[in-house]
C-alpha cells in the first residue's frame, strides 16, 4: 500500500526578498510574486485526490496554503480543509532571527561557517537566566520534528495522500529523513519557494521512502532550479534514457543493446524541447543505444555540441536474468528476485554484476566527468562554470545519485528515475565540495503532472 507526501515550499516571502532570517519568527509575508507562486501550485496540483492537508503556521506557509486550496477548489476539486502542524515550522535559530544572512555571518562568523559547512554540528549557545548558556543544534533538532511528525503522518494516512506545506529547511528534513539521510545533508538539496517534492512510502516510516521527484519548478516558469552566486564547479544534468520495448514489458535489459521505441523516441525530444533553452555546453553518455539516441534527440537543439560516449555509464549487468520478466526470473530463481527488490546491496547476480561492481563503475565515471568540466577554463563557457548533460540508465543512475547524496548501495531504491527524467546536480564550491542536488526526476515535460508515469519497467 502506497503512503504518498506532496511536500510545498511556501511562495517567496517579504524576507527572502530582504535576505533576512526568517526562521520561527512571523513577521514575513508573501510578496505578490509569492502569492502567484502558490496559485501555480494549485494549478499544478489540478485535480490531484489529496486525503489531508497539513500545513506550518506561520504566515508565510499557512498563505500558500490557503491559496493552493483556494485555487484547487476554483477549479471544481474537492479539497480538505488544512490541518495546522507546530512541528513543521521552520529551523529554529534564535540568535539570528530577524537579522540578515550578512550580519549574522559578521557577528557569527564561526556558526555561520559550521552552518554552511558542518550543519549537523552547528550548535548556539543560548543564554541562561543564570548567566550561563545551554548548546542548541538546530539542525539536529530540525531533523528530530521532521523524523517525529512523518512517524505520526505515515501511521495515520496509510494508504493516502497527503500534501504538506512548509518551509524550506524543514522540507529538507523530512526529505532527509525519509531517505536515510542525517543533518549533515541539510545543504545539500534544494528547494526553491513554491517547488514540489514527491515521496512514497511503501510501508512504515521507519522502512523510508522512495524520493519520486526533489524541488520541481516547472509549474514556476522555470525548468530547471536556478544556480546561485558564482559557480566554482559544473552543473550536471543527469539523464534517464527514453522508454524501450522491454521497458514497457516489463523485461529486464541489462547490457542488451536494446534501442528506443516509438515513445522513447517521443520522450527524448520532449526532453530535448524541455532542455531547448538550458545551456548545454558538453555531453556525454553511456555507449549504449538507448541512452545514445535519447542524447542525441536533446543534443538536436543544441547542435554545438559534441556527444562523448563511455563505456563505464553503462547499466548494470543481469546477467542470466537479461530478456526475462519477473516471472520467469522468479520460476528460475527463488527467492532471489525478492532479495534484489528488498535488500540489493546482498545480491550477486547469476552471471552478472552486484552493486558494489556499479557503484565502482559509478564513481570512476562520474568522477572523470566532474574532473574534467571542473579544469575546463570558465572563459570557454561565458564566464560560468560549464553545465555538462550526461544521460544513462536506472541502475546507474541511482548509484550516482546515491553517492552523491552519501548514501550506500542498501539505498539503492530510494531514488526513482523515470524513462526520460532529468536530475540536476551541482557543485558550487568546485569539484572536491560536497555537491547539491538541486532537483531530482523531473519528468513534467512528459505528462504535465508531478508524478512519474513513465513505464514502470525493469532496469
């Protein structure tokens, strides 16, 4: 039974204009541009069937959601009147509240680094009547409300959906946690004002989730998140490859060169029109037909670009399970397949590779990748760090992703990735920083929806 949570971002506020901290402080509202934002939510989200709705109450996110409902209902949807969540308010930080990110990062320079660069030991050390002071770790105390509402909301909402309203820190952490991840992650996922997040729980909380789509914009007029400041390292633009026959069967390919069908074809050219106005200056992808023919349908828009191919971004290998559907594997295999659909991390595939073979093949190829946009002069890109498309398959995919974010093999199906997806993964402080993935598994310009209807077929 799938538990599936939308979770919302409140529309931009008077103090994100402002660059103030806002944390649990109320005194921000939304700006016009805010109160847009959240209408387009509302659109976005349609006719969705959402079963309850819970949103913070401060200002800024009870407004959104006011307006994401009010908007639903316009449209003849039948909507729950929201529920108020005090442990969904945002990070508490009560030293800086009020103030801006400048001058909390002038009068705290050593907190403000550990909150940058160390959030899971970022600590303040409050004031006590008595003249003393008490350590408060506001991300870990984030992390903590995020863990204890999800337990709760699961628990209640089994088997529904439920549409969450927040703020931008706090979403974070119930994405975190959700997928295993600690306080340490808390910078290392996006989130813009009004973007969307999807996750399902397949069970409990404490079993986690899969992270179907992280920080959508596209319903914002925007593609892609945009990058902020100025980029010491690439921006990647990770790639499933469009539907194949086999996909759509059910069968699992592995290193089969199976090509694109008919809508493979179509998905790679909305893909391609959904990337026509994105900087693309580099690309490279698995040698393999699928991803090689989703490449170059993007790359038509882009025609400057030279396609590199690589062997190592190839999918995994099923070995003696590749042309089969589950059924025969199963019939074939006891037991195994559900080893590989519950505990992969565990399974040798008969004649084939593990995990830990595609994790190496992960890490070395991406690695070359990054290492090679990141030495690339910025003069050749316009002055910016390069942005480089790099398409493959699903198990390869998640591997990267799941490396990316720090989390090992036994992760392996926390992150979707839908035929024709597109991930967006940063690296703001170069290429040896702790990168960002600032969205994941945007498949919009496939159906229109936030979910991923893409073929639920095997790797």
């Amino acid at each position: 039974m799938k538990t599936t949570v939308i979770i919302v971002r409140h529309g931009e506020s008077t103090s994100n204009v402002g660059r103030i901290i806002s944390g649990n402080h109320d005194n921000a509202v939304l700006t016009e541009l805010g109160e847009q934002q959240a209408r387009k939510v509302g659109e976005m989200l349609g006719n969705t069937p959402i079963d309850a709705i819970y949103a913070s109450p401060l200002k800024r996110a009870a407004t959104t959601c006011e307006l994401i409902i009010e908007t639903m209902r316009s449209k003849g949807t039948t909507v729950p009147n929201p529920q108020t969540a005090e442990l969904i308010k945002e990070i508490n930080l009560p030293l800086w509240e009020s103030t801006s990110f400048a001058d909390a990062e002038a009068n705290y320079p050593e907190e403000f680094r550990a909150w940058r660069q160390d959030a899971g030991n970022f600590k303040m050390a409050l004031p006590n009547a008595d003249g003393t002071t008490t350590d408060f770790y506001p991300v870990r105390d984030i992390w903590e409300r995020a863990a204890q509402f999800l337990q709760r909301l699961i628990a209640e909402h089994s088997g529904q959906t439920v549409l969450l309203v927040a703020h931008s820190a706090i979403n974070r952490a119930l994405v975190g946690t959700s997928i295993g991840l600690g306080p340490e992650s808390i910078n290392s996922m996006g989130q813009e004002n009004c973007a969307i997040n999807v996750l399902n729980f397949f069970g409990s909380w404490e079993a986690g989730a899969q992270l179907e789509s992280l920080n959508l914009t596209t319903h914002l007029g925007e593609p892609l998140p945009k990058r902020r400041g100025r980029f010491k390292g690439p921006r990647l633009l990770l790639v499933r490859h469009g539907e194949t026959d086999w996909n759509r069967d059910g069968r699992f390919q592995g290193q089969i060169d199976i090509p694109l069908n008919e809508n493979g074809h179509r998905q790679a050219a909305q893909a391609g029109e959904f990337l026509k106005a994105v900087q693309i200056d580099a690309a490279v992808t698995s040698s393999m037909l699928r991803p090689k023919e989703t490449a170059e349908g993007i790359l038509k828009h882009h025609p400057q670009v030279t396609l590199e191919t690589t062997e190592q971004l190839w999918e995994i290998s099923h070995g003696e399970w590749e042309g089969k559907l589950e059924s025969e594997i199963e019939a074939g295999y006891p037991g195994l397949l559900g080893e590989w659909q519950s505990k992969p991390e565990t399974v040798q595939m008969p004649g084939g590779e593990n995990l830990a073979d595609v994790w190496k093949r992960a890490k070395k190829g991406w690695g070359s990748i990054v290492a090679a946009y990141s030495e690339t002069a910025e003069e050749d890109y316009g002055g910016s760090a390069p942005v480089v498309m790099v398409v493959a398959h699903d198990a390869i995919n998640k591997a990267i992703l799941c490396q990316v974010m720090g989390l090992g093999p036994e992760k392996f199906w926390q992150f979707k990735q839908g035929n024709g997806a597109v991930s967006v993964i940063d690296y703001p402080a170069g290429p040896d920083s702790r990168p960002v993935l600032s969205a994941a598994n945007i498949t919009t310009h496939l159906s229109g929806s936030i979910f991923d209807k893409t073929a639920a077929g095997a790797l």
